[in-house]
C-alpha cells in the first residue's frame, strides 16, 4: 500500500522484551505484566489498571464488574445510555449481560455524542453512560458530569482508540468511575493484542482481578474489598468467588508493553503533528466534513464525511483503492442499523440522522507514529478531483 491503515510501531527493543521473557522461561502472567500496569497506570493517571487480552475483553470485565458491587449494583434490565456509533464491542458486552441499550445520535463534527439528544435521552431509568471517544476524540465531559449532576449514573469510557488524548489536561480513561483501552496492532501502541482497564475505584478493582481469572480469589491481596482470605494457600487455589473468565495476557505483553509506554508520547506527538498538516490540506475544503477536535485529540485516525450530494462514496472508495489507498467505514457506523441489534433489548432517542449521514456518507485513513506528510500529499491529490 502507499498510504496504509495502520503500520507496525516495533523495533528492537520489543524484541529485546521478548527475549527477556524468553529467557526467564515463564510465560503466563506474571511481573512483566505487573509492572505494565503500575506503568500504566501512572501514565493514565489512574490508581489502578488490570491488563487483558483485549480491548474487547477490557469493555467485558468493566461492564461485568459493576454487577459485583457491593452497593448499588448494575442489575440486568437497567438501561445504558450509548452512542449510535462505535465498535462492535461496546455494545456486545451490554447485551450478554442483559442491559438495555439507548442508541443517542452523534456530533457529525466531533463523532461523539450529540450533547443536545444525551440530555433529552437522561431518566430516570438510566443506570450507565458509555461515552466512546471516537478516533483519538474527547469526548465533552463537564456537559456530560453536568448532566448526570447529583444523579447515580456510573460514566465509563470506551478509549480504545483513544489513547494518550487529554481533556483540559486529564488523560482520557480516568474521567469516569472505569475507562477502557486496546494495545492492538493498529492503536496507538501495540503490544499486538491487548487492552487494560483503568479506575479509582478499589472494590472495582479487586472484583477485575478476580473476573480476569476465571472468578477466583488467588490473584487477590489479603486483605481485600470482596472477601476474607484465608492463608490456606491450597484452598484459596482453586476458590471461586465470582462468575469469571479467562482473558489473562501473557508476558511477553507486559514485557512489550513498557517499551511502547516509554515512546508513546512521542507517537502522539507526531501524530498530533500529522493532524496539522491534514487540517491544512482539509480543513477549508466545502466536500467534506472532517473531525471537530475537542480539547486535545490523539488522532487515531482521519476521518471524511462526504457533504456533496453530487459526490458518491462508493466511486471515491474505488478511486483509493486503484491508488493503494487503505481505507475504512467510520468505525462500525451506525450499529443501531447492524442486523446483530435484533439480539438486544434496545431503544433508539430521537432519529439518528447524524449516526445515518456518517454510515452513508463516512469513511477513514490511517495516522501513524511518524511523519505521514507524502502519504497525505498524495491522498489530496488522489482527492484532488
């Protein structure tokens, strides 16, 4: 490809990683991932952070985790409130755990909530707002605090794309009670698979490192927010307190994961940098309509609506593609529309419109942790006509 989605941010010193691992000969979760996630957590700026296999995994264990909470717990029916547009798995965690969803329309500017329908969307029958900070985007979170007010609605964050974005200068992911974050292949560092959940909150994260192994008590401490343990380490082995998985990372995830964390800003700095230079060549052009940053993004990606009637996507999809152009919908699109929704208990506030006119009319490019300026000068002049 000439202009691709995603490129590797790996050198040497992964490998180096790697092979320390390799080395010890332990593989399973262990102190390499110990101390990513105390690494972790001081970057996000949260007191604790649980490691999993995914980003998709991070959104289940964080969704799961509230249903355990000693007080006020998330009961099954409850409703949630989510944006029409997102991936796939916001959603499916909300589903399998008997939640209603309410799809709230986006920003077509910002891609994230429409703040005017999440205010109409707020009862008294909502438990839970899933705020989603769309490709690198934060999201408004003092009109968001301001609407739940003094309301018992937990705030979570889907920051899978949006690693190292800031609102006024809080790292996204440590603004509502969790905050959710994927290390895949394409994010904004990579420790190929991978994702981390981050709170505050210490009962919460107790009850994450039980859910993380399959339910049982042997990876708590001591003295603990959910149970009494026993020093009887035999019968604490093999105890199980809570309806648990297995989405455990391994070592070498770890071990890869604190030498991405000590270049991540400068990944975000040039990505930031790549903006610019994509805000110049886009910024004043009438036939589309770009990403509205809100307070600082960390521009996971570039994002294109299509506002003339005379234009059609299909035909500028084709035309990237002949020039080996890698391209994708905005995130899943409107996925109140996908077929999978007849498996929820959902409702939809308001029409949609704006979540409509993106899966219709949207489409994305890659940024990447280095200068991208020839691969955007050549996608503007593919544009061009």
């Amino acid at each position: 490809m000439k202009y691709e989605l995603a490129s590797s941010s790996w050198d040497k010193k992964e490998i180096e990683a790697i092979n320390k691992v390799i080395s010890t000969n332990m593989y399973t979760m262990g102190n390499f991932v110990r101390n990513f996630e105390e690494e972790f957590a001081n970057y996000t700026q949260n007191k604790y952070c649980v490691m999993v296999n995914s980003g998709s995994s991070a959104n289940l264990l964080a969704v799961a985790s509230l249903f355990y909470k000693k007080e006020n717990p998330i009961k099954k029916g409850d409703e949630v409130i989510v944006p029409a547009v997102s991936w796939a798995t916001t959603y499916y965690p909300l589903y399998q755990y008997g939640l209603k969803l309410k799809f709230v329309d986006i920003d077509k500017d910002t891609l994230n909530f429409d703040i005017e329908e999440l205010k109409k969307a707020v009862t008294n029958k909502t438990k839970m707002i899933f705020a989603v900070n769309l490709l690198g985007n934060p999201n408004d979170y003092d009109a968001i605090l301001n609407i739940i007010g003094s309301r018992e609605i937990y705030l979570l964050e889907d920051n899978c794309e949006s690693l190292g974005g800031l609102y006024k200068n809080k790292p996204l992911g440590s603004i509502g009670l969790m905050g959710t974050y994927s290390t895949f292949f394409s994010h904004h560092m990579s420790t190929m698979e991978g994702g981390l959940i981050g709170t505050d909150d210490e009962e919460l994260y107790h009850i994450l490192l039980s859910l993380r192994s399959h339910g049982w008590t042997r990876h708590l401490p001591f003295k603990n927010r959910i149970c009494v343990k026993s020093d009887n380490n035999f019968e604490e082995s093999f105890r199980f307190l809570l309806p648990g998985y297995n989405v455990r990372p391994v070592e070498m995830m770890g071990a890869i994961g604190s030498e991405q964390l000590k270049k991540l800003p400068e990944f975000i700095a040039k990505r930031r940098e790549n903006a610019e230079y994509f805000k110049l060549l886009f910024g004043n052009n009438s036939r589309f309509i770009i990403q509205k940053e809100i307070e600082k993004s960390s521009w996971f990606g570039f994002s294109f609506i299509i506002n003339d009637k005379n234009i059609k996507r299909e035909n500028i999809i084709k035309k990237l593609q002949e020039a080996d152009i890698e391209t994708r919908p905005i995130v899943a699109g409107n996925f109140a529309r996908k077929e999978v929704v007849k498996w929820f208990d959902y409702e939809i506030q308001g029409s949609l419109k704006n979540a409509d006119f993106v899966d219709q009319n949207g489409f994305f490019v890659g940024n990447h942790q280095f200068d991208i300026k020839d691969k955007l000068n050549y996608l503007y002049n593919v544009l061009k006509n």
